[in-house]
C-alpha cells in the first residue's frame, strides 16, 4: 500500500470512483452522482482536462480524463476509471 502523497491535502477533492477499491459502489448519493462527504478523492494535480487523484481509503493513483476543456488523452496503465465521465470537482484554492 502506498502512503498518501505529501502533496495531498482534503481542501483539494474530486468525487470520482476509485478504480481499485470502488468503496463508493454501494453509495446512495455517490449513484445519485452527488457529493458525499464519505468517497472524495485528493485531487494531487490537474493538468488541461486530466486530473491526478489519489483514494484516500485504499491509496491509489490515478489519471482521470474528465472530458472537460482541453483535453488530453488517458496514456499509461494509470490512466483511466471512474463510472462518471465527468467529475465534481471542488478546491478551497478556487472558493
């Protein structure tokens, strides 16, 4: 198991399923593709439409392609995941 990166901080979060663990699977607001305060992911970086998250719960690291803006596309065996296209995305950078 990974540690959680040190870039990692809670006021930075997306709301994207984990590809590895899929602990938000049984979720009722997280079905009804609302935020839930239980399943956010760190959001670590972003670069165009990419974001590179991290699951809290089970450490994993991916690359999540949102669709939004400019994207880029899913390369690597990190890329992909997430039974939502698109992702919510919040950061207390941007609030």
């Amino acid at each position: 198991m990974l540690p959680i990166d040190p870039q990692a901080d809670d006021g930075r979060r997306a709301w994207v399923a984990c590809p590895n663990c899929d602990d938000a699977r049984d979720c009722a607001a997280c079905g009804q593709r609302r935020t839930c305060g239980d399943h956010w992911r760190y959001l670590l970086t972003h670069s165009g439409s990419v974001l590179h998250l991290q699951c809290p719960g089970c450490t994993h690291v991916w690359d999540h392609e949102t669709g939004f803006g400019a994207t880029r596309g899913a390369t690597g065996p990190s890329a992909g995941g997430g039974r939502w296209r698109g992702a919510a995305v919040w950061s207390a950078d941007e609030a």
